[in-house]
C-alpha cells in the first residue's frame, strides 16, 4: 500500500536537519507518540527508534496489545540549499510488516517540508490489506508527531 505524507517545519533545511537527527528531539517525539518504551540512537546522519506502541484494533487480535516498531532513517548528503533526499525502513520485529520508502527535507511551506512516501506491507494471506489499511493511519500520524513535536522544539530556539 503506498502511502505519502508531509510535514512543515519553521526552519530552513539545515537548522531542521539538525533538530530531525537529534536524540533529544527523537526522546521527545517517542514519548509524544505514547510509547510504553523506547530507545533511541544517533549514528552521524542515520536516526533509528524503536518503539513499544498500542497495536491498532484490527491488528491487536493477530499480534496481541502491543508492537515493537523500529524506524530507520538515514539521510544523503545536502545538495547545494541544504535540501537533503534518504531512505525510511520500518519494521515490526516478529511481524510480517515493513515499510520501504524515501524522505526528503527542502526549503518551502513555513522554512521547510518534510516528505514521507514508501510501500507498506503486510505480507499475510487474505488479510495483508486489510490489516495495511488499519495500519496505515498509524504511520501518517507518526509523521504529525514529527511536526508537531518539531514546531515546539524549533519554538524554544
């Protein structure tokens, strides 16, 4: 199922970078997500969180109360504005879930926007779709909790 979504920031590319590949701002967006636990880590321009999440209610029957999801994000090289393109993993550890996609960061909106698009799979016969959809909605409001976790980082300068 594909799925794309985007995020604006008040910051230009660089100065949003830096807050997207900060482990203090990735602690504050696990925690405004609910998580019931998490870690997070930092390896120069490659994020990685995972994450303890309430499982949606159609898939909560298949995997019990909870997930362990791990997002991967590891950022290109600026071009010449600070535009920066990279590439998004999500998996669910013992489900048969992933997402693979990119993401880029540019000038534009508010100071800059992220974008978010990748294929995501639920490889389970008969119910793979069905449980996409459900799933879906989770990974485009993980992208809100970016921003709006962003837009009081960025506030507090």
């Amino acid at each position: 199922m594909d799925i794309s979504t985007r995020a604006e920031f008040p910051a230009g590319p660089a100065e949003a970078y830096g807050m997207l590949t900060d482990e203090e701002y990735l602690t504050e967006v696990c925690r405004a997500s609910r998580a019931r636990d998490f870690t997070v880590t930092v390896d120069g321009s490659t994020t990685r969180t995972q994450r303890v999440l309430e499982a949606p209610a159609a898939a909560a029957k298949f995997t019990g109360p909870t997930l362990d999801v791990v997002e991967e994000i590891s950022w290109g090289e600026p071009d010449a504005q600070g535009n920066r393109r990279g590439t998004i993993t999500i998996t669910v550890p013992g489900q048969p879930v992933t997402m693979h996609g990119t993401t880029s960061l540019t000038a534009g909106g508010a100071g800059s926007v992220l974008e978010v698009s990748g294929d995501l799979k639920v490889n389970i016969p008969l119910l793979g779709r069905k449980l996409e959809q459900s799933a879906a909605p989770a990974v485009l409001a993980g992208v809100d909790v970016h921003e709006e976790v962003g837009r009081r980082w960025l506030a507090r300068g």
